[in-house]
C-alpha cells in the first residue's frame, strides 16, 4: 500500500486528469528497509504525480550520500506540450538559490580574509547606510539572518513604465548603447544608472522597530557591489574565478544565454507579465535581478543539478571539495548554524535552516523533510528549486523544477509537500 501522504498526493492528480491516462505506481511490499528498488518507485510516484497535478511540467532530482551520487534522473518535458524532454545537464533558474550559491560563498571568502567582520556594522561596508538613522546600527549578522527588520521587497519594474505599460526611454531601450547596457531580454536594454535608482529607494526603505525574524531580499541586492568593492574584481568574475570554474562547476553562470549555451538546454520559467509579456527563457525571472542586467546577489544564477552538487557537497565537507579548501571550517560552521533561537528564527548566515521544532512534525507541517538532522541547511528558490545538504547524514538533496511556468499562481508544489516528500524517501535507506 502506499503511504497516506502518497496516497493522497495520488489522488489529488487524478483531479486533472481522466482515470485512464494515469496508471498509480504501486509499492512493492513494505519490508521496513526501503531497498534502492523502493526508493525509486516512491520517487517515481511522487514525481509523477507533480507532474500529473500540474505542480510543475518537469523536474530533475539529484541525490548524493557519503559524497557518492545515489539517485539522479529527470522527468517530464519542459512545458506542458511535451515538445522539449527534460534531460540531465538541462540549466534551471536557481531564482533565490542564487543567495546561497553567489552571494554567500563571496562574502564568506572575504569573511575569511578579514575583508567583512559579521558583527561589524553593514553600513561599514554599504557607506549609504552611515546617514540612514534606522539603518545605520544594523549588523552584518543580523543582515544575514533576516533579523535586522528590513522590508521583504520592492518591485522596481514600477519604475520603469508609463501608466499606459509602455517603457520610460529614461530607462530602457530597444537597442544596447554605453548607457544602456544592461540586458534584460533580447531586444530590452536597461540603463546602467537604473542600479543607482535602486540602491536609493532600498537605502530609504522603511525598517521595523521590533527586531524579529523577517526575510528579505533587499540586502542580497547590494552584496554584488560590496563583493566588488572589497576585492576589486567584477561580481560574477569573483565567484566564477573562486568557486564554480576551480569545482568543475561551468554551468554555474548568469545570463546563460549571452555565454553559448543552447536555448534548448535551458529550462523556460514564467510568461512575464509585468513588462517583458513574452516567455522567459534564459533570461532571470526575477524582475529586480532583470533590471540589474541579469547579474545580482539574490536571483539571477543559472544551473545544473550536478554543478549545484558540487557546491552543496563543499558546504557539507565543511568547506573543502576535492581536497582543496575553498572557506574555513570555522566559517562555515558559523553561517550554517541557527543565529537568533531565542526570537524563534530558525535562519543561519544567508543558509535556511530546518523550522525549531521540526523534529516534532509530520510530513504535513515540517520544513524541510522531518528526518532532517537540525544541523543540516539549505535554501529554497521561487521558479521551483530547493538545494539542501545534512552534514549529520552526508546527505546533499537537489532538486529542480519550472514550478512557475506558466504563471507563478501554480503553488501545487507547495499545497502537495512534494520537496519534503521526496526528501523523506532518502532518510529511510538503511
């Protein structure tokens, strides 16, 4: 028998389509041992099943345990007219993802380099903030915890039109130029002033008086100047020439389709809205990250599951990575531990990290799988992407998805626990 949670994730796909074009994927019999044979079935069912309830038209889940990959396959095609299969090495939108895999692993290399001091003011290192009264105090650990009370967003794009929809020539253009040279779509051009009227409305954004967990974005939206402030070299240049070229890591990039790579191997996101009203594909969905150019420190990076892999396994080592250390162990046994328990934060240094009482939950309520050990961590992104490693089990979970397309109104793989549910078939191997 399937279990209660597969059972019913079974049943609420069959909502979507007729009984005969989806045959359940039964269990072979429950030994108590879930043999390699179980735990594919179960994925299988799982997945399947996302793809049946319209939770997301394909996705990719890559598992590794004792540095040794166990599981990896994908599945479904990238949109729901079954013209493109998924495949393996296919590049995902890693939206919020980016945090952990652009912006963090920099500001830890600098941590290491006494470049950044956590308990430093941010406003040290963002000079903006010295004449900010709310603003000024603020630490950099309270930053990155999400614990300094900043607003979780602001939608830029509102700047950039007329009331009518159409673009202000002040700010983007059709074709590129000196000053407009930030792409955010075949044929949009942003101007490079345009960060600065960012970076403005951010430095006069309201704070809460009342310092209690509350995530942000706006920060991770600043950390690509500071990067480049404190080491001279250019953002991407920086994490590319530090981290993903020296792990093997070549498909960690931004704007992927100005470096080469097929449009056919990237996985298309949302049909946007807003104001680029066309398919996103290989250009960033999140609008901000656009607007910068494709290139910033809280969306923007692109991927596979095995590059994504590679990273999460040097965050699990502690640090190291095929013999070669890449940040010190006391730096990364800082950021992935739980900062503020007292104010009933649950988040690392930039890392998310498992809900306080998660070990107390079912499958139903807990963040990530329940199985998960307290000092595992991880991030999720909003196209579909969630990346989570457990130092504890040497367990490193990848798993991708276009949950987004076509519109970001699909929460499917939310209201289906379908992450959670996958993980938790990893933690019953024996």
């Amino acid at each position: 028998m399937l279990p209660k949670f597969l059972f019913s994730l079974v049943l609420f796909s069959l909502q979507w389509v007729s009984a005969t074009a989806f045959q359940e994927i039964p269990d072979p019999p429950d030994t108590g041992i879930n043999t390699p044979e179980k735990m594919n079935r179960k994925v299988d069912s799982i997945i399947t099943s996302g793809i049946r309830a319209h939770a997301f038209p394909g996705a990719e889940l890559l598992v590794a345990r004792l540095g040794e990959v166990i599981f990896h396959r994908s599945y479904g095609y990238h949109t729901y007219d079954s013209l493109v299969k998924t495949k393996k090495g296919d590049l995902y939108d890693l939206a919020s993802v980016t945090k952990i895999t652009a912006a963090l692993p920099a500001v830890m290399k600098l941590v290491d380099e006494g470049k950044i001091r956590l308990d430093e003011k941010f406003s040290t290192y963002w000079k903006p903030w010295r004449r900010r009264k709310d603003k000024k105090e603020l630490t950099v650990r309270e930053i990155l915890a999400h614990q300094a009370g900043l607003e979780p967003y602001i939608t830029f794009v509102n700047d950039v039109l007329k009331k009518n929809g159409r673009f202000k020539r002040r700010f983007v253009r059709q074709k590129p130029s000196r000053r407009f040279s930030l792409p955010a779509y075949d044929g949009l051009y942003v101007n490079r002033r345009f960060i600065r009227k960012m970076y403005r409305k951010i430095n006069r954004s309201e704070v809460s008086e009342v310092k209690k967990y509350k995530y942000s974005g706006l920060p991770f939206l600043l950390f690509s100047e500071i990067v480049e402030d404190l080491s001279g070299e250019k953002f991407e240049d920086y994490v590319t020439d530090h981290f993903y070229r020296p792990l093997g890591a070549n498909t960690l990039t931004f704007t992927p389709q100005l470096h080469g790579f097929p449009k056919n191997r990237i996985v298309p996101t949302e049909k946007d809205t807003l104001y680029r009203h066309r398919f996103v594909r290989g250009w960033v969905h999140d609008e901000n990250a656009s607007l910068m150019g494709g290139v910033s420190g809280n969306a923007g990076l692109f991927g596979t599951a095995e590059d994504l892999a590679k990273l999460m396994q040097l965050y699990m080592n502690m640090g190291i990575y095929n013999g070669k250390r890449y940040i010190s162990e006391a730096t990364l046994k800082e950021f992935t531990k739980v900062q503020y328990p007292e104010n009933d934060n649950k988040r690392g240094l930039g890392f998310d990290k498992p809900l306080l009482n998660n070990r107390e939950l079912d499958l139903s309520e807990a963040l990530p799988a329940p199985q998960a050990s307290m000092n595992s961590f991880g991030h999720g992104g909003f196209t579909g992407t969630y990346v989570w490693a457990d130092p504890d089990e040497e367990l490193v979970f990848i798993f991708l998805s276009n949950r987004v397309y076509p519109t970001r109104k699909n929460r499917a793989l939310y209201t289906l626990r379908i992450r959670q549910a996958l993980m938790a078939v990893f933690y019953e191997i024996e």
